[in-house]
C-alpha cells in the first residue's frame, strides 16, 4: 500500500469509534509468522502485562527470560501510541526488530524489549493508563532490580505521553496521589507510590504534549497528516473525564508539560531524543518542549524528517526507506551514548561511596582509642581537656 493510501486509511481508521478502530487495526499490525520468535507475552501478574520481545524469546520459561534480562546491555522500556484508545505491544514490530538488530550490530549492544500493554480509554479514563505505566516502570526497577543505567525509555504518540507522565510523577511522587479503580474492598490499603530512578535516556517518537490544538503546524499540516482536528476532539472526549464547571481553565492535570517553563531537569534523564514530523500536526508543540527541555539543561537531540505523524514506528507512512535506516542508525548512537554516560555517573557514584566508606572505617577505628587518650589529656590539660573528650563523644 503507497505511503499516501496508508494516511488515508488512518485518518479514518482513527476517527472511528475505539472498539471498530481497534478491530482494523489490530487486524492490519498483529505479529506475523516471522515476528512471532521475538515475542514472550507475559499475562497480568498483579505488576503489568504486555510483551518481552528479543531475538527467539518465545520458547523461554521465566527463569530463562530473567537471565536474558540479566545478560542485556540495555533494556527499551517501550509505551505503544494509539491515542491512548487503540494499540498493541506488538504493533510496530518491524520497528522493534530493526532496532535491536541495529543495536546488536553498530554497537555491539544485547536489547530487549519490555513493551506494556495498558488500559485503552474510553473503557478506562486517565489516570487508568498512566498508573499502568507507573506500576510497570517500577516492577523492572524494583521487582526485577534491573539498573536504571541500562534502562531506555521509548514511547510514540500517547505513548510518550504516558512515559512523560510517568517519569514527572514519580520523580517527587508526593506531588500527587494515584486512585485505582478496584475500590471494592474498602479494607484494602493502597500501596505508597515511591520515587523512581531516572532511565539512561529517553526517546519521545512524535509525543503527545498537549490537549490544545492552535500551533501553526495543526494549520499548516492537518492536509498532510492522518491526525485531524475530529481526532482531536474524540481522543479528548473518550480519554478524560469532564472537567467540574469550577475547575480553572489554566489547571493543569495531564498533558501539562507543554505548558511548563522550567523545571525539565528535575524529571527527565540526562539525554533525551524527539523525532519529529515536519508534517505532523504535532510538530510544533513537540519541538518546543524540546527547546524548553534544553534551555533547562537536558541533553536533547531532535530528528526531523519531512513526514508525517509517528514515521518513526508508522514505517509504511515513510517512502524513503533510507530515512528509516538513517533515524534506526541515530537511534542506536544515542542508546549507546546515553548507556555509557549512565554507566559513567553509576560507577563515579560507587566509587565515591567506596571511599567515603572507606574514610568512615578509619575514622571508627581511631575512635576506638579515644577514651584512653582523652583521660590522659585530662590529667594533663584540665577544664580544656574535659571540652575536648566532650567534644570527640
């Protein structure tokens, strides 16, 4: 199918109702025959669900994917798009097969995959997809004790807006308060959401950063792009519950980050990558938190291709394969850059620990000779030698 028919079909695959939509378009990307060895589905474990996809995970048992998580040099912790009303784990899988090869081959590097499969509105409404997201970041980091410095954030579309979301409310969780849905057992406590590390890196593919839809790209691009206003309007509509007439109109509860101004260092890693459309609707609102994000300090990279929406993991959208193989090659440059500087501060960190330990055994073992010493001091410097023993106690 031509790159043009393709736009075509999604614009009006997306403006449809989610259960139709999702009939078409788990229908066209489900995994084929040859996908199928790089995928290992991990069913609802009370901590997440979704997919582990790495070269011939299929056939392993758990302790056999544990061990491979183990041995990898990076983990791409990936948040499908669709938004937040349509989508699989699986549904770019050409996309996820090109970048571990690519990795593997440019770099070296072992990756796999955790790709989480969350709760699609309008069944279940913000704060659902976001508390998906938050639990399963925190099962690789805190059940699996996989290093933070190994770890890759990737999300495309809502994708990077729930990564966003999650990598905002768990830098300062007291910030907020997450309420699940299963309010049935009123006994039931809820656990404390905790602060999580921040990843290696983080890649935003074409993200979600506001609800609002004025930039001069949603006027200049709406013709090009298979996201329309009526899209807009739907996933707006199907994704959030109504605002209470008193709420200001300037509150920001979700996709707010656009509007902060200051503020990014604090919530993201160190090194961050847009890739961006320049005929997506998105563009704009995209590339100036990106602008933000690096006037506050982050490391932040933009790729820009003349294409529209999500090209990045919408691979039948590009007709230009070389550009795809120039942002996959891009892709693994940055993996590796932010593994290393990650693994750099991690062991800067140890070794500044190691030694600060290594002061504090010393200080305790001259302690332990102080109070003969100090009585000797007594006998022989009086008032001045009772202010020092104090003072060593």
């Amino acid at each position: 199918m031509p790159p043009s028919t393709t736009i075509k079909v999604l614009r009006k695959v997306f403006a449809m109702p989610a259960p139709a939509a999702r009939l078409i378009l788990n229908d066209v990307t489900r995994a084929r025959k040859e996908h199928k060895p790089w995928i290992k589905k991990v069913t609802w474990n009370l901590e997440w669900k979704g997919c582990w996809i790495g070269e011939d995970v299929s056939g392993l048992d758990e302790g056999s994917i544990r061990q491979r998580i183990d041995e990898s040099n990076v983990v791409l912790f990936n948040v499908h798009g669709g938004g937040f009303r349509l989508g699989t784990p699986t549904m770019y899988m050409d996309a996820y097969i090109s970048w571990i090869k690519t990795l593997k081959l440019k770099y070296g590097l072992n990756a796999i995959i955790m790709s989480v499969d969350y709760r699609l509105a309008p069944e279940h409404r913000y704060p659902s997809p976001v508390e998906d997201i938050v639990r399963a970041y925190e099962y690789l980091t805190r059940h699996l004790n996989v290093e933070p410095h190994k770890i890759v954030t990737i999300g495309d579309s809502a994708g990077a807006a729930l990564i966003l979301e999650m990598l905002f409310i768990t830098h300062d969780p007291s910030m907020f308060e997450i309420v699940t849905e299963d309010t049935d057992d009123d006994n039931s406590t809820q656990p404390v959401l905790e602060e999580l590390p921040r990843p290696a890196g983080s890649v935003m593919i074409s993200p979600l950063v506001t609800d609002e839809t004025t930039s001069e790209s949603w006027k200049e691009n709406v013709k090009y792009d298979f996201v329309s206003q009526y899209t807009a309007k739907v996933i707006k509509k199907d994704y959030f519950e109504p605002l209470d007439p008193d709420t200001p109109p300037d509150a920001i509860r979700v996709l707010g980050i656009a509007k902060l101004t200051t503020g990014f260092q604090a919530f993201l890693p160190k090194h961050v990558l847009f890739y961006v459309g320049d005929k997506e609707v998105l563009r704009d609102d995209a590339l100036d938190v990106a602008n933000k994000a690096r006037d506050d300090g982050v490391d932040v990279e933009t790729v820009m291709e003349d294409c529209v929406h999500d090209w990045f993991c919408v691979r039948e959208v590009v007709k230009d394969k070389k550009i795809l193989e120039r942002a996959d090659d891009k892709l693994a440059d940055f993996v590796e850059l932010s593994l290393r500087d990650a693994k750099e501060a991690h062991d800067a960190t140890v070794k500044h620990t190691s030694s600060y330990d290594q002061g504090l055994e010393a200080v305790l073992e001259v302690d332990e000779d102080i109070p003969e010493m100090s009585l000797e001091t007594k006998a022989t410097n009086g008032s001045n030698g009772q202010q020092n023993m104090a003072l060593a106690a």
